[in-house]
C-alpha cells in the first residue's frame, strides 16, 4: 500500500485506481501542453473534446456496444435520473414498471409515483430486501414504457446474477455501484446510467449509456436540462459538463482496458468477494451476512456482529488498522466492506485477515 494511504471501503465516494490519481496529479497544472489545468480550458476546446469523444468510445467498447447507442455524461446525480427517465418515457398512458429491491431502487420508484405513472412489477420489501425478485416473480405492466432495475443495491449487499426476460418492453438499470465491473450482455439493455462515484470516478457526473433512438426525444413540455434528447443532440455540451470528473471517468475506463477489460475486472472482483464471504461463512456464526447467498453482491459485502457493542468496537479497530468505511448504512446497521473495481486483493485479504483475529478475540 502507499505511504499515508488507508485501504478505503466506502461506497461512494470510494477508492479510486491509484495509478489513475497519480497520473491526474503529473498532468493537473498543464494538460497536454495547454499550460492550464483540466479545470482551467473551456469545454468547448479541442482537447477537452477529445477527452469526452475518448471516454465515450472506450465505454462503448468496454460494454461491446455499436453505432446504435450513445453515452451522455450528465449532472444531478442518479437521483435526478430518477424523475428524468419517468418524464422522458412514461407518456402517453404508459407507466414505468419497477422492480423495487432496495432503497434506491424504491427511491427510484417514488419518484415515478410523484408523477402518476409508477407501477410496481416486483418487490422484496418484505424480505427485508434480502434477496433480488426472480424472473417469476417480476409482473410487468401492459402499458409499461419499461422496467426499471437497481442492478447492485448498495446498502442491502444484493445485485443481480441474471438479465431480466421483458419480452420487449425497454430494460432500464441503474448500475451506479456495479457498472463496469463484469462483463453483461449490455445489449439487452435500453437505457444504463450510473453515479461515477463508485467504479467510475469522482462525484459529480452520471453516465447514462442508451440506444439512441429511445432517448432521442425533445418533449418541449419537460424543462430544457430535463430532456435526454438535447443532451443527445448536444453531445453531452448543452451547458458547461463536469470538466474534471469527465477527464476522470475517461481516465478510469482507460485503466478498465489497460487491465484486460471486464473479464479481468470480473475474475478479480469475483475473487475478493469470495475472500469476504468465506470470512463470513467460516466463523461459526460470528459474523451474519445480510444477502441471501444466491443475491450477494460482488460490490458491496453486508453482514452483522452479535451485537451492536461490538459491530461498533470492529469499526474503531479496523480503523486503527487503516481499513476505512466499513460502518453499514444507518438504515440497516452491521458492516458494509465495499470492494469496487479499484480495491486491491490486498486491501480485502487484509480485512479478512482482521475480521478472523477479532472474532477470535470476541468471540
């Protein structure tokens, strides 16, 4: 591990490749010979063209997509594509079906209910958001415009291990803690967006990646900024985009393909979430995990300690052992080890090794 530095198990904002800081730093006071910072030239100059023209092609060939999709890179956070995308597409009678199976993914819902056109399609609410709802249990609706997926839930520890059958209705997924981090077969979705902030850079920009001819829409009854199509037709340059989170995305997915691509992401990220939940299997009951076992997610791995007392004794411990962020999200509680892309093996041998000397300790 570098010097000063902790390995970092937040969920977003979330660790970061190193090697892509590093080059950020040589380059932050002259870019490509500009003799201003990345955050100093104007979005409408060549070279930051370019950076935004790089990143969308290297996208775009990380997930195996053609001519028929494109990317956009937005601000607002997920959360503003929740209102967006019901805007945008659930029209004329129709409604947004839901799979509801965590806190974002009920968000996401919520916001479709605002407007009247919220459906719900499944549900695990009930199961205290254990598991991911089956193909048998998802009931779309007949006028829906789509299906909308939270495809890894970050606080509940779930993700998806199957693509949704829709029988033609558009397959919308939020992918905010899992994009990029396994190959999919990205075709059969419609319409991805995803935080940065998790497997793609810094906070501050959404990467939505989408057939064109479903977002090429210009409803002149939704607000200018609200609309996938001018955002489309603009490339992404409609108002000054988020320069530097922009550059850093663009940075990361260069590192995706400088690693081997998705199948060399996905056979690293299988392995570390395998270190964890052997951890956690093989302690005799010690530690619980949150996840259904057919529905852990490769991303963010969830269990809890005998007792509060002592899930808060592991955080200040692990702390002092420069492993960072496992605190569970305050709706559920317990531990949360997130392990993205940018987490070294290192980094989650050195949790595991930790969470069997403590429960050795306390048990």
């Amino acid at each position: 591990m570098e010097a000063n530095r902790v390995y970092n198990f937040n969920p977003g904002p979330a660790t970061q490749p190193l090697e892509v800081l590093k080059e950020a730093q040589a380059e932050f006071l002259n870019f490509k010979g500009t003799g201003e910072s990345i955050i100093e030239i104007s979005h409408r100059a060549k070279e930051f063209e370019a950076v935004l023209d790089q990143a969308k092609a290297d996208i775009l060939s990380l997930m195996g997509l053609g001519d028929d999709y494109d990317v956009l890179f937005l601000q607002g956070g997920a959360s503003t594509q929740f209102a967006m995308i019901p805007m945008n597409f659930a029209r004329d009678g129709k409604v947004g079906s839901y799979v509801v199976s965590g806190s974002f993914a009920e968000k996401a819902y919520k916001e479709a209910e605002i407007l009247g056109v919220g459906h719900i399609a499944a549900t695990s609410k009930d199961d205290d958001f254990r598991h991911v709802p089956t193909q048998d249990e998802i009931k779309i609706a007949d006028n829906a415009a789509y299906l909308h997926l939270c495809y890894n839930n970050t606080i509940y520890g779930t993700e998806y291990h199957y693509i949704p059958e829709t029988n033609g209705v558009p397959l919308v997924a939020d992918m905010s803690s899992d994009m990029l981090s396994r190959p999919l077969d990205f075709s059969k979705f419609t319409f991805i967006y995803a935080g940065a902030q998790k497997n793609l850079g810094p906070a501050g920009v959404v990467v939505v990646v989408a057939k064109k001819s479903f977002i090429d829409v210009k409803h002149k009854d939704i607000p200018t900024m609200l609309r996938y199509g001018i955002h489309l037709e603009k490339n992404s340059l409609y108002n000054t985009p988020p320069a530097f989170c922009i550059y850093m995305v663009g940075k990361t997915v260069a590192w995706i393909k400088a690693q081997g691509g998705l199948s060399a992401m996905a056979e690293r990220n299988a392995k570390k979430a395998k270190i964890l939940y052997d951890a956690i299997d093989n302690s005799n009951g010690f530690y619980k995990g949150h996840a259904a076992k057919d529905s852990r997610s490769f991303m963010n791995v969830t269990f809890r300690l005998p007792s509060e007392e002592l899930e808060k004794k592991f955080v200040d411990e692990a702390k002092a052992k420069s492993l960072c962020g496992v605190k569970g999200h305050r709706s559920v509680g317990g531990m949360r080890a997130s392990i993205y892309n940018a987490m070294s093996i290192e980094g989650v041998e050195r949790l595991a090794d930790f969470m069997e000397s403590f429960r050795k300790a306390n048990a």
